[in-house]
C-alpha cells in the first residue's frame, strides 16, 4: 500500500488538510471539526475507515489504501447547501474522468457509475441553519477486483477494475480541487448531472413511509428531485431524503 503524501495544509479545497492513518469515519471526524469553528474547505482524508457509514443507514467499506475516503467541510449559503448532493456526484465523476479513461453516470442523486457498477458513493450531512455541511465522498480508486468484499463483487467498481491500470490516489484527491467554484455555480449542476443522469427512462422500484412501488423515471426537476412516473400514470417527485431506491428494477 502506497500512503498518500498530500502536501501539508494544503487541502484539496484550498482549506486546511488533516490526513489520518485511521479513523471510525472521516465524517464524524470532520463533524467534530466543523463545531469547533474549522473553516470552509477543511478536509479530513484517511487511509482507513474502521466505521464508514454510507446513505440511509448502510456501512461503507474499503480496504486500506486503495480508496480515497474523504470529508470535507463546506461553509455556503442556503441555496448552495441544497444543490450539493447533485453537485457533488458531478464533481465526482469529472475527477475520476480526468484521472482515468472512464465515463461515469450518477444514479440519483449521488451513486458514481462505471459500466453500471458503483464506483463512488457519497454522504452529505448538512445544517442548514447553521451554514455548514460535511460532503464525505468514498471513491474506489486503486482497488484491484479481487480486494472487494465478496457481496460487493459483482456490483462495485474502482478506477482500476475498469481500466486495467494502476490509478494513482493523488492525481484522484487533486482533481477534486475543481469543486469548490463549481459547488458555488447554481446555473451548472442541473443540466451537467440530466447529461449524466443513469436512470433517465429507466424502470425503478422505490420504497417510501414502508410501501414499495415502481415506474419509469423522468429526469430530475430543477429542484433536484427524481420524477417518476407510476404504472398507475402518475407523475410523483421523489425526494433523496425520503426514499429508499430499490436496487434492482421491480419488472
Ligand atoms: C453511500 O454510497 O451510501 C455513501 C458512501 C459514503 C462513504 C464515505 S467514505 C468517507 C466518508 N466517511 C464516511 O463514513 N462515509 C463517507
């Protein structure tokens, strides 16, 4: 395993770098940062995740080294908090497109795909009234197919799987650097996620308040939720929040 060597202090967001050997979840680490006043474009980055955390409940996992498992704590105005998830998972793929010969599509709201493998996932934790929100990113960059946990085998992906060749983490965690603006950019991050958008026209299943249900999905609208429409013919929105996204298609 080859560590990072990031430049000290120097972050990928141009805030204050803290790199760690091991940490439960960077997340909380940043969190832990974030209320003790740490600024806008702080990221935590760690070799190892004892307890990563994934959306709605899930474990994260990735072996040591491989991974770029990240937090990074961002200070923006209300409007610009409430565009991240999509803006992230854009962001997300640009970096890995730019250190590797992939193209990447984002299951909504914020899944990275290769070749309808996952090869990203992402946690936004956000407090709104307080300004702030913590982006943890878990990106597979170097993981070799063999090194994934044996239920992840045939679903994830890593920038190596897909391209055969060796990727290097610190060409992965510099090319984030072309966030931050980005982040800030309202007008961008609609139509840059509708090019990249995998379920556009696909059968879904989803799961809200304990029932399940099915349709084909429409695109996001320009607040950033899914619209789908229901075998019944009805048009419904689905908020990231709120639902659960079955994986596999109900038909
Ligand atoms: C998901 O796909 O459900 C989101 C996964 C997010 C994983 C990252 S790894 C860095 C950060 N720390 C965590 O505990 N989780 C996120």
């Amino acid at each position: 395993m080859t560590p990072l060597r990031p430049r000290p202090g120097t972050g990928p967001l141009e805030g204050p770098l803290v790199h760690l050997d091991s940490t439960g979840s960077t997340n909380d680490h940043a969190r832990e940062l974030a209320l003790r006043g740490a600024p806008h474009g702080t990221v935590v980055v760690a070799e190892q995740q004892t307890a990563g955390r994934g959306r709605q409940g899930r474990t994260w996992s990735a072996p040591p080294g491989r991974a770029l498992t990240l937090s990074a704590i961002v200070r923006l105005p209300g409007a610009a908090l409430e565009q991240l998830p999509l803006a992230v998972a854009v962001a997300v793929c640009e970096a890995c497109e730019g250190v590797a010969a992939v193209t990447c599509r984002i299951k909504w709201p914020n899944d990275v795909w290769i070749e309808n493998r996952k090869a990203a996932g992402v946690l936004i934790e956000a407090r709104p009234l307080d300004g702030w929100a913590v982006i943890g990113i878990g990106l597979n960059v170097d993981t070799e197919p063999g090194e994934f946990p044996s239920e992840l085998r045939d679903t994830a992906a890593s920038l190596r799987s897909a391209t055969g060749r060796r990727v290097d983490r610190e060409d992965a965690l510099a090319r984030l650097a072309a966030w931050l603006p980005r982040l800030e950019d309202e007008g961008a991050v609609a139509g840059a996620f509708r090019a990249r958008d995998a379920l556009q026209g696909e059968r879904i299943a989803w799961t809200t308040a304990g029932e399940r249900q099915a349709g084909e999905a429409r695109g996001i609208d320009d607040d950033g939720a899914l619209v789908v429409f229901t075998d019944a013919g009805e048009r419904v929105r689905l908020d990231a929040g709120e639902v659960h996204l079955d994986r596999e298609p109900a038909a």
